[in-house]
C-alpha cells in the first residue's frame, strides 16, 4: 500500500481544486470549510480504488483499476450537470469525488504495471 497516501493526497488536492475552480467559475466566494469538505471527499475518492480493490499483491488492479472505469468516471462527470433532482451543491461535490477516483488512475497508469483495459 504504498502509494495509498499519495492516492489521498492528490485526490483531495483534486476536489479542494474542483470545488474551488467551479466556484470561482460561478463568480461566487470559497467557503473555507466547504473547500475542506471538498478536500476529504477528494482524499476519500482517490484511495475508493484500493479500498475496492486493496494492494495485497502486485497484480490486485482489476475492474476499479481499468480504462473501462476510467472512462465510465470521466462520462459520468460529463452527464452530473445533467441530473435534474441533485442540488448544485451535491453536483458540485459528486464532480469533485469523480475528478479525484479519476487521479487515482491516472497516476496508477504512469507506473510499470499500468492498468487494465477492462480486467
């Protein structure tokens, strides 16, 4: 589990980031301790990989682990703005969750191991 830390941190760098840049976006102000929350989602998505799938071997990457669910995430965030019963409040943190799984991914592609295309 080495990179889990990592996975954290760059996922709640992710969701402060997502929450701070759509605010600003919507011409309104960060709340401090909207940002924070947006953090820990971020850090919480970007370790949901390796909770789903824990590193207790080399080869643990499987479906939570793949291009497949990359792409799937990065669909999903495309379609949030399109769902008619969320608040934007819960759109905005449901697109900055998403954006940090996707970190987890994407830095887990870099490595030797790389990821699978489905399995």
């Amino acid at each position: 589990m080495p990179l889990t830390n990592l996975h954290a941190v760059v996922g709640g760098i992710a969701g402060a980031s997502f929450y701070a840049v759509e605010r600003t976006l919507a011409d309104k102000e960060i709340d401090r301790d909207d940002a924070i929350a947006h953090f820990l989602f971020g850090a919480l998505a970007g370790s949901l990989p390796d909770i789903l799938e824990p590193p207790l071997h080399r080869r643990h990457r499987r479906f939570f682990h793949s291009y497949f669910t990359l792409g799937a995430a990065a669909l999903a965030l495309a379609a949030v703005d399109n769902l008619k019963d969320a608040s934007n409040d819960n759109k905005l943190a449901l697109k900055a969750m998403l954006s940090a799984y996707m970190t987890h991914l994407l830095l887990d592609s870099t490595t030797p191991m790389g990821l699978p295309t489905i399995i």
